[in-house]
C-alpha cells in the first residue's frame, strides 16, 4: 500500500477530463506559481550556506551574498576548536536518533503485526486506546514525566529522552496499515506449518514490510534528530546536550557577533537531513504523505 | 515451549513493549498530572493538597488569558494559511511538468518539512533582522518601511506564523496532491458533457471530494500548532512581554524556571481538555462538511 502510494504521489496523473491540467492557460499560470512560490522556499537556505562560507564582517552585506565570494572554511573549523564541544553534540545526536529508531522499529513492528494478524481479547479497544495518544502534546505530561526520571536518576541521561520515545502510536498505526496488506493466507500458512506467531512474524511479515520499515525509521531518525523540547528539559551538562540545544547554546556563546559561525554549525545540523532526503525521497514522502490517504 | 505459547498470549506479548510505554509514559503521568493541579509543589518540600487553589489562580491570571489568546490566533491563522496555500500550489503543480523540473520543485518545497524547527527559526531570525535583515531589504524595493519583525508586538507574533507556514506549507501541499490524484477523471468527463464550467467543477467536484484530506490537514496542523515551543522561543522567545508567548511556553516557565509544578500541571490539564474539546469539535464538525466518496 505504501508502495503503491509512492508511485502515484510521484507521478502527478494527467487528466484529459481536468480543467485545471487540460486548458493550456492555467498550466502556465499553476507553473508560473509554483516556480514564483519556490524562490522564498530555498532562499532562506542558500543565504544560510552562503553565509557560512563568508567571513563574520561581511555575513550582514546589503544587497545580501547569494553565492560565495571568498569560500571562508575557517567558519568551519571554529565550530570544533571552540570552547563549546560541537562533535560531542554531533555524536550525542546520532545516539539518540539512532537508539530511538531502532527501539520504534522492533516496538512498532510488533505491536502493528499483533493489531494486524494475531487474535486477543480487546485488541480493537487497545488499539483505538493507543491512537488517542496522537493529540496528546509531550508537554501535558512534561511534569510528571520529569519528576519520574528524576527519582530514578535519569536526569542529565539519554534514557530520559530515549525511553519516552521508545514507542510511538504514529510507528504502530502505520505498520499495522502495511501489516494489513499482508494476505491472511500467507500468515496462516506458515502457522499451520508449525512456526510459532514470533517465527512467523520474523522470518515471514518482517522482510515483506522493509518499504514500511524503512518510512517509518527515516521519519523517526529525523524527528528524534530535530527534538528540541525533550532535550531542553532533562539534559543540562554540555557533554550531554544533543545537537539543537548545544547549537542554542552556541548561538548564545557567540551572541550576534558570529553569524556565520552559528550558520555553518546549522549547514552541518541539516546536511545529513539533505543527504537522507536525495536519497530516500520515495520512502519519506510515502510515509509521511501517505498517512494522509490511507488514514 | 514456544509452541505451546497461546496465540492470545503471543498477542499480549507482541504489543507489550508498546502497552508498558504507553502507560508509563503517557497515561501514568497524565494521571499524576491531574492529580497534581490539586497540589502546590515547589519541589523542595513535598507536595500539599490546596484543593481548587491552582485553577481559582488560573482565572485570575491575566498572562493566562493572554498566552491562550495567543496560542489560538497562531493555530487559526497557521491552520487557514497552510490548508489554503496547500491547495492553491496542489491545484497548481498538479499538471505535466518536465521531470527534472518536478524533482526540483517537490524538493524545494518538501524538504523545509524534514528540517528541524530550531534550526530554520534560527536562519530566519537573522533575515527577519530589521536593519540588516535580508526580508526588509527586499520590501524596501517595495516601498514598505522597515518591519520590525521580532521585536514590536504587532508583528512578533506574525513573523512565528509566517515560519510556520513556510515550514509545512510542502506537506499540505504533497497531501492534497495526493488527494487530487484519487480524484478519478470520469468524474470531470461527466461535468464536462454537462456544461460545467472549470470554475464550477473545482468549487462542486474537486473541494468537496477532497474534504478528507483537508480535515486531515486541519487536524494535524491544529495539533502541532497547539504544542508549538521551538520556533517561539527560537524566534522571539515568546516577546515583546508575552506578545507572542504560547501555551506550552508558559507551561514551562512555570514548571522548570519558577518550579511552580502544581500550577505548570493546572495549565497541562486545561490544555489537555482543550484539546480534547477541539477534537471532538472536528470530529462533530466533519460529518457536516466531509464527504466520504
């Protein structure tokens, strides 16, 4: 289902029978939109990665810098000679994310298979209970949350952030949604075959469901990466701060003396979310897109 | 021994590590929550029960009334400007375009999406600079006088909506395509033949078969708009005074700057019933206006 949504949310259908793609007229209008609108979309960027490589005194030329004149790496390179442990900030990040992916992985999968294809009292009622925690904002329970890891003495841990986001209501409606498309037969048959429900579930559903997997740890990966709240709350040591809080802290080290030091540190905070998204566009936009229409 | 393990047990099994999270982490400390907007806790001492004391102060408190107010004006106007816009540039690309052109233009307007709230609010609060802001340069051509964007109560809280917008405007935007490509052509064919107009197929054909997607929308963008923290404290922290704090802003001030934890979980359970009263608006609300074709 997910892969099938990926086709069609690529290529756009021409419909003979659409007056908004038959008549000639508002084609080059909707074109001359689209393009106009995409100006102030990555501008932004190209300003940021711009300024990145332009020495401090020049960041704040009118008319702006649109592209390079100097190529100042040197932007760069004060990021890890600084005072403020960037790479530290760098790695406590792809922790994080990392450790948060793969446990949303083996959660979700397990609970949207069980939704999916195994049979147990209340499971509709479990499953609708689960979904409900979709509208329910981090921050409602931010305080009991807080006063929870810090009688175990997780404060100032990566496992106050990891496990509260070891499990996801988002993860397992959309692996269940895959795991529906897995026939029956298929399940079943392995049952009769004498494979237990784990074996079944591991060796037969799991590998049909890589497209889904990888959606869904690719949006994990990235909304773990960019969290800034969870981190803000628990972590305070500097060897400890993920990648977002340390660069508010960077900012504020430099003040507004150095922007294009704080604008390299961003071009090196977005470049692997660039480098993910050219190279797995198909499977972000289905997961994230797909919800939408199949929700 | 793995075999003689019920299927209903595998069941149980199966969602455990799902259901334990779920209840540690989110209806355990939505319980407690609850339980402690009845107490005033400073962390210090133990809590101590003061009855109704934290939801009398909650109505006498004039910042609450205003970060609220705040907080809906942000969710309305994000919500009516992303929704809107999402269909404008749907409709728009929704055409034969040249693949490389496509490529482009889905990357340009999708991959603000992917990137992290604190790191966009903080290339924008560089070009919404008012004197040496790149945003007031391009107006003056315009002959708009510099804006000061962050910092006067008129616009502080403008300039979060308009990173919003510019934020999420590529996933409305992707999810109403998706919707116009479910949208089957015979359906144009027979208004066609009928004598309808484009403008009257959009307004009677296209909008209301794509009503579902857009309640989709609504309520996506409604619910993140209700818990947004980055971009504001990023962007203006929540200034001039409160002109543009949240919420969720204020919840955490009270809870981790003046370790007022019983009033901090007051505020999460009025935010809490808030956001239950919206959903069932919208819900109550869609059987009116959403078809399902």
């Amino acid at each position: 289902m997910a892969n099938h949504f990926a086709e069609t949310a690529i290529e756009p259908r021409i419909e003979s029978g659409n007056p908004f793609s038959g008549v000639r007229l508002s084609g080059v209008i909707g074109t001359v939109i689209v393009v106009a609108g995409s100006v102030p979309m990555v501008a932004p960027f190209l300003w940021m990665f711009t300024t990145s490589l332009t020495s401090g005194a020049r960041a704040f030329d009118l008319p702006p810098n649109w592209f390079p004149k100097d190529w100042h790496f040197q932007n760069f390179l004060t990021l890890f000679q600084s005072n403020v442990p960037f790479a530290t900030f760098l790695w406590n990040s792809f922790e994080v994310a990392g450790t948060v992916t793969l446990a949303q992985l083996l959660t979700c999968s397990m609970a949207g298979y069980a939704f999916a294809h195994v049979r147990f009292r209340g499971r509709n009622g479990l499953f609708a209970l689960l979904l409900t925690s979709l509208m329910m904002p981090m921050q409602v329970t931010i305080v009991p949350l807080f006063l929870m890891m810090s009688s175990l003495g997780l404060v100032d841990t990566h496992w106050a952030i990891i496990l509260p986001l070891a499990t996801n209501a988002f993860g397992i409606f959309m692996m269940r949604q895959f795991f529906l498309t897995v026939p029956r037969e298929l399940v079943e048959a392995a049952r009769i075959d004498g494979a237990t429900q784990f074996a079944t579930f591991w060796r037969i559903a799991l590998p049909l469901a890589k497209p889904a997997l990888a959606s869904l740890g690719i949006i994990t990966f990235v909304n773990t990466w960019n969290s800034y709240f969870l981190p803000l709350v628990f972590l305070n040591s500097w060897e400890k701060m993920t990648l977002p809080l340390g660069m508010f802290a960077l900012s504020n080290v430099y003040g507004g003396g150095n922007v294009s030091v704080i604008m390299a540190a961003v071009v090196l905070a977005i470049c692997p979310l660039l480098v993910l998204f050219l190279v797995a566009q198909r499977y972000i936009i289905s997961g994230m897109v797909g919800s939408a229409i199949k929700g | 021994m793995r075999k003689a393990v019920s299927e209903k047990l595998a069941g149980y099994c199966f969602v455990g590590p799902s259901l334990v999270g779920y209840l540690a982490f989110v209806v355990g400390p939505l319980i407690a929550a609850i339980g402690l907007s009845f107490t005033h806790y400073d962390v210090l001492s133990p809590p101590r029960l003061n009855g109704f004391g934290n939801y009398a102060r909650l109505i006498a408190d004039p910042r609450l009334a205003t970060v609220y107010r705040n907080t809906a004006f942000f969710a309305l106007a994000s919500v009516s400007l992303t929704v809107s816009l999402g269909v404008l540039l749907a409709v728009a690309v929704n055409q034969r375009l040249p693949g490389p052109l496509k490529y482009a233009l889905r990357t340009a307007y999708f991959f603000p999406v992917l990137v992290g709230m604190i790191y966009a609010a903080m290339v924008w609060k560089f070009l919404f600079n008012r004197d040496l802001g790149v945003v007031n340069y391009y107006l003056h051509f315009f002959q708009v006088p510099p804006i000061a964007w962050l910092t006067s109560s008129n616009w502080a809280l403008w300039s979060v909506i308009l990173v919003y917008v510019w934020k999420n405007v590529g996933f409305t935007m992707l999810t109403t395509l998706a919707g116009l490509q479910n949208i089957s052509r015979e359906i144009y064919e027979a208004a066609r033949i009928d004598g309808a107009m484009p403008v009257t197929a959009f307004f009677r054909i296209t909008i209301p078969l794509l009503t579902p997607v857009l309640l989709f929308n609504v309520t996506i963008t409604s619910i993140n708009t209700l818990q947004e923290f980055d971009s504001i404290v990023a962007l203006t922290n929540g200034g001039p005074g409160d002109a543009s704090r949240s919420v969720v802003m204020y919840l955490y001030d009270k809870a981790f700057r003046s370790f007022d934890m019983g009033y901090a979980s007051a505020i999460a359970v009025t935010l809490f019933g808030f956001i239950g009263l919206l959903t069932l608006l919208q819900l109550w609300g869609s059987r009116r206006w959403v078809h399902y074709g």
